[in-house]
C-alpha cells in the first residue's frame, strides 16, 4: 500500500487494494479510491519517467509485473521466494537484485535458536514482542467477537470456490468481509492462467508434503520439494529431503528406518 499511496499522493487509509493470491504472494485486481478503481492510473504512472526511481527500488516486483502483467502486492523479499529466477549463483545469490538470504550458517541458525529459547525461558524481555504488529490479526479477532464493527479485511480463508480456477480446498489470501456471524470472502472469478498456474503449484506441493508427513513416504516428499522454485536439480531436492528428515526426525516417526 505505501507504494500505490506514494506514487498516487493519497494516503493509504483512502486507499483500498483488491489483492489476491495465497500468501505472500498476492496480485492486486483493483484499487479503489473514493468509489473509483486508480489502479490503471497507478501502473500508467509507475512506467512513466515520474515512476522510474520507485520502480527500479523494487526489482523483482518491476521484473515480475513486467513478465506476468499484473502487480505483485508484496514485498521483493517475499516474491523472490516463489520464482526460481532470483535467488541464483548468477545473480550471486540474489544480491543483483538487492537482496539478501538469513541464517545461510548454522552458527546463525543456532543464534536464532538460542534467542527463542531465551524467551521461553523468560531470560530475555518479551518487549520486542509487545509492539503493534502489522498483520491485522487482532482487527480480525475483534471484528469476529463483536469488539469492533464489521469491516473487510485480507485474510487466509478456504477458496471454496472464490477463485473459480484454483483448487477449492486451497487457502487464499483475499479480501473477506468479518463479522460476528460470518466470514465472507470477495467472489474472484477466473485469475488469468499463468498467474493460477503459479498458485496452484504451491497448494499442490503443500498438499504432497502433507502427505508425506502422514505416510512416511520419501517419493511423495521428494515431489513436493521438486515443485519448490527454489530446488534447481534433483540432486539437491534428494540432499534436502535427507538433511531435513534427519534434522527433524522427532517429529516426523514415519520416515524412521
């Protein structure tokens, strides 16, 4: 929302995006304004020479809207995850495009770790937990009991068929009306193919890794990791598929043996 409220020169709280997709990657439909959709002002605009600098600040967003034709609404770090074409040894491992992978070291694995236990433990303050948080979560909570007026939020909800051509039993992230006597997500209708293409994949491969989770299977597993984008060859899906059972193996018994 910053980036359509900054290019625009509205305010984000008189802004409204109609963004859809699963999580953290989302497309925005529309946005609406005072009753009007400026979304087409907005991407005019962004290929304009006024929206250049804002658009070369967000590479990865530039290159898939570009490819794909529609806007992705999230953030480059979270977009980069679901295309095998950034995180890269050619793009040295994403710095081309600005970005950065954490907890590349087991030493910062464990460091990370080690400060999760410190809170449990009550070692450490709980204080950077306190802080408003960004998800909406608690509007949504209150929304449902009643707290607050009914308001439409985005949220993750059963597609159920919202979205006529992904799988009804994916999770969405959509906007969804919130009372204290329903949730009601916005009827889609038909996503153009590439982009449903893209999604289904994901809800596909969680569905298999489930499934393996369930069954103690190593084939069903190691097709779930080749859906990943980020798994370049089969001999580094087999690796991680390995390095992940032995390193989770208390919570996964049925891969035992």
């Amino acid at each position: 929302m910053p980036v359509f409220a900054s290019l625009l020169g509205i305010s984000q709280e008189g802004l409204d995006c109609v963004s859809v997709g699963t999580n953290h990657l989302t497309w925005a439909l529309a946005l609406h304004h005072k009753g009007q959709d400026v979304l087409p002002e907005f991407l005019e605009r962004i290929d304009s020479p006024d929206g250049r600098a804002l658009l070369d600040s967000m590479p990865v967003t530039r290159e898939i809207y570009d490819a794909f034709g529609l806007w992705p609404t999230g953030y480059d770090l979270h977009i980069a995850e679901f295309f095998p074409y950034f995180l890269t040894s050619e793009t040295h491992g994403g710095a081309n495009y600005g970005l950065k992978t954490r907890r590349t070291t087991q030493e910062s694995f464990d460091a990370m770790w080690a400060g999760r236990r410190e809170l449990a433990k009550g070692v450490r303050p709980l204080d950077e937990l306190l802080a408003p948080s960004e998800e909406g979560v608690i509007e949504i909570i209150a929304s449902l009991l009643g707290v607050e007026d009914p308001a439409c939020h985005i949220a993750n909800i059963p597609n159920a068929g919202l979205v006529d051509n992904l799988p009804k039993e994916m999770i969405v992230e959509l906007p969804v009306y919130v009372s204290s006597c329903t949730l009601r997500g916005l009827q889609v209708g038909w996503l153009p193919l590439p982009i449903a293409q893209l999604l289904a994949t994901r809800a596909i491969q969680q569905e298999l890794l489930i499934d393996a989770a369930l069954s103690g299977d190593r084939r069903i597993a190691l097709q779930g990791l080749l859906l990943d984008a980020q798994i370049v060859s089969l001999d580094v899906a087999r690796s991680v598929l390995e390095e992940s059972l032995v390193a989770n193996a208390e919570w996964l018994p049925l891969f035992r043996g």
